[in-house]
C-alpha cells in the first residue's frame, strides 16, 4: 500500500487525514467520492493505517529487554490498552 508510505514519519493534523492522497489522486475534495473509492479498492482508512501501526510499535516496544523501556512500560500498556479499545469501538 503505497498510498500510506510513511504516514509515521510525520505528525497527522485533522486537515493531513481528511486530504488524503485518495483526494490528490482522484482531484476531488469531496468526502464522500472519497469514501466509496476506498471503499471499491478495500482500503483501509489513514487513521486505520496509523492506529495499526502505533500498535505494532507498542507491542515491539513492551517486549524490548532495554531498561527504558521497562521504566516506560505501564504508560505504554496504558495507551496500548486505550488505542485497543478506541478500534473495537470504531468497529
């Protein structure tokens, strides 16, 4: 899925997740063109992409044997626990 490259690497404003590149491509900023397209193509929302892989990035991190990540390791359950929650709620 090339359409999602790197979207970790850069902060994500409400604005970079409605204009995705689903709108660039298709040139139209209607929502809803939007929608169905990803629809038709089976694919996944940005905040989907994101939340998925923030969650693979948790759990590599709750497993590292490094100390800090140790000190960290409740604060990243916790949110770990929250984003889990928040897609089973979204589903």
């Amino acid at each position: 899925m090339s359409l999602y490259y790197a979207l970790e690497a850069r902060p994500l404003n409400k604005s970079a997740i409605n204009l995705c590149s689903f709108s660039k491509i298709l040139r139209t900023k209607s929502k809803d063109v939007v929608d169905q397209c990803m629809l038709l193509f089976g694919c996944p929302s940005v905040l989907t992409v994101v939340d998925k892989c923030k969650a693979k990035f948790l759990t590599d991190y709750l497993k590292s044997c490094n100390s800090l990540c140790r000190l960290f390791g409740h604060a990243t359950q916790n949110e770990l626990k929250d984003l889990q929650s928040c897609t089973r709620a979204a589903m």
